[in-house]
C-alpha cells in the first residue's frame, strides 16, 4: 500500500467519523486519543480531517499501555515505556481511540482500561487503518481503513511520517508458514 | 533487571546508563501519581515484601505507596517485632519469607552489607532501602531525579552534601550517583563527621559552610541524629547550628537564587535548617517525597519483571 | 619411644642450626639422633622418602584459641591439635581465652590433660594476666607457671589500666613469663569492624584507625623501659606499630612480635571485594597495602620475630551474620604455610627466614624447646611439599570450624608429615578425619 492509498484512507476514516459524530450530536464532545506508538502519527493526520469537516479539531492525547499489558510475564527485556498525556477531562466525551494496526485485541483492551482510569468517557470509538483479522478477543473497529487477510505470523508494518510524505507505506511481510 | 542487575543494592555497582534507566522510567511513573485514578495494573499478581529492620515510617510507606500504585501485593514485615527478638538470624528470617515466594524483597537493616548477605540467600529480587552507613539507593536515585526535574540536568553542576557524612548512607548514594551523571561534589560538615579517605569517593572536603555552598547549584543537607551528641562528635546543637546549619540570612547572602536544597526527613527544624529555609523558595523537600515514589516504582517495575511497549498489537 | 624414622632424600632447613641441604634426619627415642649427609640406615627404622620435600622442624604456633573449656562446638584441644598437625605444626600456644578463662592451675591442668590423651601436637597453655582477664586485679603467675603456663595474655582484650599493666609486667619477672598482649585502645576502636580508611568508608563500616593498636604499643613499650620484663607484641598489624617495634628493639628493650599469615596476605579492599563477607572480619583488623607491606618487611628484617596463626574458630552461627553482628577471627593452622610460601615465591620473604619465622624465632620468644633439628632435641619435625597445589575445602579440614577466607582458593604448599616427640602424628592423605 503506497502514500497515496493511506492518504485516501485516512480521509475516508475522517468523513466516516465526522459524519458519525455529527449524528450522534457529538461533534463538540470528540476527543481523539491516539495508542503509542504506531496509533499517534495517525491520531494527528485524523485530527486535521476531522477539523477541516468539523469546523475545530478536537483534542488529541497520547496512551502508553505498556503499564496495562496482560503479557508482562512473558517479557524478558527491559520495558520501554513512554509518557501517556490526556490533556483534557476524559468524563463524559466521545473518544476516539486510534491505532495503525488492529490485531489481537490486547492492545485495544489495555488502552481501554487505561482510559476508563481517567475518567468515565460517555463512549469510545475505535479507528485503525489496518484490520488484520487473528482477534483474541472480541474486539472490533468502528472504523477501519482497510482489512486485510494475514496469516498468524505475517508481520503487517505501517509506517506513517509526521505530515504524510511518500514514504508512508504498508507492508505485509510474510512470516514463516508452518 | 535494572541493567545488568538483579537486585538494587549499591549505587556504587550502577553505570550511568543503569542509574538512567531507572530516572527515565521514573518520570513516565511520575506522570501515573498525578492521574486521577492512581493505579496501575502493572504488577498484579506480583507480590513485595517490605522488610525493615530499622523503624522507618516515610521509606516504608513510599515503597508501600509505589507498590500498590503497581497493583503489586505488599506484606509489611516489622522485623523488631517478630523473629529477630526470638534469635532468629538475618539469612533465616530472610530464607523463611522467601518461602512466601514474593518477587521483591525490600530490605531495611542497620548493619552495613545486610541486603547483600540477603541476595546471597533468597531467589527473588532484593532492593535496600537503607543498609546502615553503607548506601540508600533508591534515596539517592530520587535525588538525582529531583535534581535533573530541577536543574535541567546534573551535567557540571555542583552539589554540596552538609552536615554528618560519616553516618550518612544517603550522602555515599549520592556520591555513587551524581557524579555519573557530571556533578561535582562538595562534602562539608564538621571534621569529626567527615570519615576518613572520602575525598577518594571523588568530592572535596570542606568544613567551612559558606565556602561549600557559595555557587553550589543545589544542597543536600542531612539530618543530625540526636544520638550522634555527646557521641562525641559535635559538642551540641547549637553550636552545629550556628557553623553548620543554614538559616535565611546565609541563604540570602551565600546562596545563588538558583540554588536548590534537598533534605532526605526527617528535617530537623532549627538544627540543619531553618523553619524558613525548609519552607523556603530553594527548598523541594517535599518535590523529593513525590518523586521518591515515582523513583521506587520504576525500580520495582523493572526488577519484578521487565515488559517492553513495542510488541505486536 | 623406641621407634626410629629416618627421613631421606629431602632438604633439611633448619636456621637454628645452619642447616640448608639435602641430609638425612634419624629420629630415635624421641630425640634428633642424626642430621647428616649419608647415614646407615638402622634395620628397624621406618623410612620416610622426602625427595622433593623440605624437612623443618615443627612449627611453633604462638596463638592459637582452642575454645577447650566451654565452647567445644568451635573446637576442642582435640581437634584443635589434629589441625595442627595437619599444617606441619608441632607445639601450639592456646591463649586462655576460654569459658572460664584460664586464669588458675586447674584450667590450666585441664588444657594440658586434654593435649595428653590427644597425643598430637605439644599445647602449651597460656594464663591470664588478670583474673577472668577483666583487667582489674593480677592472676596468680607462679601457680599458673607450676602448672605449666609459658607466658601470661589477656588476649581477645588489651590490658586498657596501664596502671595494673605496669604491675604485671614487674610481677611477671618473678617467673621469667612472657606477656603477650593484644594491643587496641577501646575508646579508639568504638564500635569499628574494620580498619578505617578509605574502604570502610565506601562500605560504611565503622572503622578502627590504625592507631588504636599504636598508642597501645607505645604505652606498653614506655612502660617495659620502666618496668623490665618481657614483652611480646600479639598479631601486629599496622605500620606504626611496625616502627615503634623496630626502634624499641634498637633501644635493646626485650620485646618480640608475632603476625598472622592473614595480616601479611590480605588487605581491608579484600573486606569490599568479598562483599562484607565475614571470613575477613578479624581483631586487627586487615589494613592497608601499606600497612601489610610494612608487616612483611618487618618479618623479612626480624623486627618481627615470629608468624603465629590466631587460630580462631567459630561456627556457621557466628560468622553467616552480618558483617557488624559476625565475631572477629579465622582458622589458620592449616593454610599458614602455604599462605606465607606464597610471600616467598612474590620475593617478600627469603625461605630460611620464612622456616625461622615457624620455628626458631617462635620458640627463643617464649623459651619453648623445639624449633631446630640439632642433635638432641625434640623429635618434631615437618616434611611439607612445596609445589603440591590444593583447593582449600573448608569441609575437609581438621578443625571443627570452617571460616577461612582461603576457601575454595588454589594455594602452593602442603605438609605431608608432621612428627611430634618421634611419632607420625599426620601423615597426608592417611589420616582419617
């Protein structure tokens, strides 16, 4: 997938959501918070669209779950953990969470409880631009750019520069079929 | 593992790079104490054993409070008032909590050398919370954090540790610390509280205080334990006050506007400092009570099990 | 003793007689019968081969603790002297040092009956200076020298009343009894555990500045220039303790001095390097590179007349402790001689010295008989081999205890017989534990 397809997708996710929104009556009450660290380059290209369709861009907070992942006893090597900054109440928004790839789920469940420790959000959203399938739970996109049909150990990698550039690019990598 | 270690014992044993680790984490810990729900899932299931042999109220509680704000387990074990009465030693107590299986082990001994002697004997992970003259790591990690939220960073600045070095843990933290991190250090103090050879620590001496604290980028000032009295180290309070202790009007005169005071609490007000320069614009002692937490938590994170972010979603 | 052993093939060093070469020993009735180049060998002699070996007198211990009365869970006459003679020594000093303290005959004639049904080493007992060696009133010196006492000690304490140490020095000369003090200043020590400098501060130990042992010399050097006497200054450690001895002994007071294998091989960085481990907590503590330099030039000079262990055991219970709760002291009777041959093959010590250190000097200090292979003297001697390499496993020792900072170490040097009064008493690898 080239620049120019991600471009035309994260527009489409911007429309989609701009328009849930303002069905919803939300439009005023949308908050976007972007899951680090794939999630937040994408997370500021959304907040831009929605501004323009909007009329305002909306907030935009980053989340670190490496303090809520469920895994912790399986990792050996030492924990990167970045800074997690919701600069807004969370009680009673709409929040849209963003991620590059959505997979098994874990990710979205642990930003989930992240969230809700800051406050009681009035719902969530869920945007990614790839859907991958191989879900351990059920967790599902609102919006999804795109869904692909990967095997387990594919490697899907998005990468998304400050500002959209010609770099930007998906990559499906095929991983090792056993 | 902090690095290459298992345990948090001695700052003597850290690299600049392992002492790093545990500032950076601790500032993304930081941020966790200032959300309104202040709990993290991170180390549930994980177990933490508090074991001071020594009373120590604010250090227990500040690993108590980075414990639970972990979502780990924590037992505290007062050691006074159990085992040690019934002349069960050191490795037995220690061997017989193990079999508690906790993942860390805090340990708080007056005797030099205790935690290390615990490692030796225990699988899971220990971290000293003060191992008599000998260090307080977490104490002096805490203050090269306050200092760097502070000062920018500890890159040639210079630090003047005053008051009783010979009995400080918390001043040999901070010489095996700081200095890793570009400060130059300044220990002053009356002579008989100056122990013999420090100077190899890599610090110079002083027994003048205006000469130690004129130009320093920020102060440690340590507790005079009253039993230190008639030890016979100093004569009196008094007269350690008047040489040795600083009031309003030496800050104001000898003091850059810059400069900030640390003071690892107890403060013994009227004796190391002055009510109005502990309460003062130079002092963050109670910055360093926050970020005591925050340090604690990044080292029980990262010794009762590492995670990293960068895995697949 | 009828039994004969003849002992060839191996270089006899003996610098009480001016012997260093290959001879033949012949040992008879007890007594050194013959030490020469060819010898018959008589038809009823049990023959030795000692190719390759060195062939000493016994060694003389000065300072041993054999915890017998009282504490016989660390180590009893019994198997303090099968430790003995396991590390070539042949006459041991046991300091008085037990519960009770041997301040009267009857400790005394307890020590002594104990060595005889042990039949190993020679036990020498020490008395106390003063009653239960608290330092306020003298014990009885004639009726301990009747019983067998070769000098008087309060050791594990310093005598701190000069008052009643310059009694003790003038009462001693009575009997002709050394006084072996153990020389610290217990206001200067406070609660240290380690010699103070730079590594007890990075430990944050508690230090003991190397003058708590000088001033106490000092005093007691004054004070035999008043009194006369015989003085002999216990495990020196410092180099200020070194030049008070050298010049005293230039002045012609009649002072000898003893040191520890361990104070001429390690160092307080050992402390930090074992990781407060207490297998190097010791009273003196282990002080300076220049401290110990000047320890072995003293001994290589003979300002230091005599290597003595303080043989000190202690159990598991009291050394797996924290380094401040652990009590002070090591074994030493089985890894002195390969601890010092190690200073020899470093260029520290000549070898004839190190063997007069062991031997000579040690007896002439006390007047103890043994410590040369002239003809007619005690038949004890000591084959050792000074190239066999050994790991020291502390659980293959003869001592009941097993704190030595040598454990698990490779070291150069082993006794291979030891002969007490013309009897093997230890032979390698047959002696039974």
């Amino acid at each position: 997938m080239n620049a120019a397809e991600i471009e035309r997708l994260v527009r489409r996710i911007g429309k989609d959501v701009a328009e849930r929104a303002q069905g919803a009556g939300a439009g005023h009450d949308l908050a976007i918070v972007g899951i680090r660290r794939g999630g937040v380059h994408l997370a500021q290209r959304l907040r831009r669209e929605l501004g323009r369709t909007l009329g305002a861009e909306p907030p935009l907070g980053t989340l670190d779950i490496a303090l809520y992942r469920d895994d912790l006893a399986n990792q050996g090597a030492a924990p990167v953990i970045g800074p997690t900054d919701i600069p807004f109440p969370i009680q009673g928004k709409t929040i849209l969470l963003v991620d590059d790839v959505l997979y098994t789920g874990r990710t979205v469940r642990a930003a989930l409880d992240e969230i809700v420790d800051f406050g009681r959000p009035r719902r969530v959203w869920l945007a990614v631009l790839v859907d991958r399938g191989g879900r351990e739970l059920p967790i599902a996109a609102d919006f999804a750019g795109a869904r692909l049909e990967c095997a387990d150990g594919d490697d899907v990698q998005v990468q998304l520069v400050e500002g959209g550039a010609a770099e930007d690019a998906v990559i499906v990598k095929p991983g090792r079929r056993s | 593992m902090i690095g290459r270690h298992k345990h948090c014992i001695a700052l003597a044993d850290y690299s600049r790079e392992e002492i790093l680790e545990v500032l950076d984490l601790a500032v993304s810990m930081k941020e966790v104490l200032r959300r309104p729900i202040k709990k993290v899932p991170s180390l549930r299931g994980r177990s933490i054993v508090n074991l001071f042999f020594e009373a120590s109220t604010r250090t227990r509680s500040s690993f108590e409070i980075a414990a639970k704000t972990l979502s780990a387990d924590l037992l505290n074990w007062t050691a006074s008032a159990s085992s040690v009465t019934k002349g069960e030693t050191l490795i037995d107590t220690a061997r017989n909590l193990e079999a508690m299986r906790p993942d860390v082990l805090v340990i708080r001994h007056a005797a030099g050398g205790a935690p290390r002697l615990v490692a030796e004997h225990v699988g899971c992970a220990v971290v000293s919370a003060g191992d008599g003259a000998h260090e307080h790591p977490s104490q002096g990690l805490l203050d090269c954090f306050t200092l760097r939220e502070k000062l920018g960073t500890l890159e040639g600045k210079t630090v003047a540790i005053v008051g009783d070095i010979s009995h400080s843990r918390v001043a040999r933290s901070d010489l095996h610390s700081m200095p890793k991190l570009g400060a130059k250090m300044r220990l002053c103090g009356p002579p008989t509280m100056i122990p013999a050879g420090v100077e190899a620590l890599g610090a110079t001496v002083h027994y003048d205080l205006r000469e130690a604290v004129e130009g320093a980028d920020a102060i440690v000032m340590l507790r005079i334990q009253h039993e230190r009295i008639g030890d016979p180290l100093i004569p009196g309070t008094r007269e350690y006050s008047k040489f040795w202790g600083l009031n309003a009007k030496k800050a104001a005169e000898w003091l850059k506007p810059s400069c900030v005071i640390l003071h690892p609490g107890p403060v013994n007000r009227g004796v190391e400092l002055s009510p109005e320069v502990a309460d003062g614009p130079h002092s963050v002692i109670l910055d360093q009570v926050q970020n005591g937490v925050a340090v604690r938590m990044a080292i029980l994170y990262l010794l009762a099990g590492g995670t990293e972010s960068e895995a697949k979603a | 003793m009828s039994d004969v052993i003849f002992i060839e093939g191996g270089r006899v060093i003996d610098p009480a007689s001016g012997v260093d070469g290959v001879r033949t020993v012949v040992l008879r009735d007890g007594r050194v019968a013959e030490v020469a180049e060819r010898v018959e060998r008589p038809r009823d002699a049990r023959a030795v081969d000692a190719r390759g070996r060195w062939v000493t007198p016994g060694f003389i211990d000065l300072h041993v603790h054999l915890r017998e009365p009282g504490q016989e869970y660390k180590e009893t006459v019994a198997t303090g002297a099968a430790a003995a003679g396991a590390g070539g020594f042949t006459s041991v000093c046991a300091m008085p040092n037990t519960r009770p303290v041997n301040d009267n005959a009857s400790g005394t004639a307890l020590g002594l009956a104990r060595a005889a049904q042990a039949g190993l080493a020679r036990v020498y007992p020490v008395g106390a200076i003063s009653k239960g060696s608290a330092g306020e009133e003298l014990a009885e010196y004639g009726e301990l020298q009747a019983a067998g006492c070769v000098a008087l000690s309060d050791d594990g304490r310093p005598v701190m009343n000069a008052g009643l140490m310059r009694r003790a020095l003038e009462y001693a000369k009575a009997f002709g009894l050394p006084l072996t003090v153990h020389e610290e200043d217990l206001h200067l020590v406070g609660k240290g555990v380690m010699h103070e400098g730079p590594v007890a501060t990075r430990l944050g130990l508690k230090g003991i500045p190397a003058q708590a042992e000088e001033v106490m010399i000092l005093r007691d050097l004054a004070l035999l220039e008043l009194t006369g006497g015989r003085l002999h200054v216990a495990h020196v450690s410092t180099r200020g303790s070194v030049r008070a001895i050298r010049d005293a002994k230039r002045r012609g007071l009649p002072v000898t001095a003893e040191v520890t294998p361990h104070h001429l091989a390690l160092t307080d960085e050992d402390v930090a390097a074992s990781g407060y481990g207490t297998d190097y907590k010791m009273n003196p503590p282990l002080r300076s590179a220049d401290d110990v330099q000047a320890c072995r030039e003293a001994l290589a000079d003979g300002t230091i007349d005599a290597i003595a262990t303080d043989h000190a055991p202690h159990s598991a219970v009291e050394k797996d402790l924290e380094f401040d709760a652990a009590l002070n002291g090591i074994v030493g009777l089985e890894t002195a001689f390969p601890v010092c041959l190690a200073l020899v093959k470093q260029g520290h010590l000549g070898e004839r010295r190190l063997v007069e250190a062991l031997t000579r000097s040690p007896a002439s200090a006390f007047g103890l008989p043994g410590g040369t292979l002239a003809r007619g003297a005690p038949a004890d001697v000591a084959i050792l081999d000074p190239a066999a390499e050994w790991v020291v496993d502390p659980g293959r020792l003869r001592s009941k205890s097993r704190n030595t900072p040598w454990k698990g170490k490779r070291l150069a040097g082993r006794c291979t017989h030891t002969i007490v009064n013309g009897r093997i008493v230890y032979e390698e690898g047959r002696s039974e534990r």
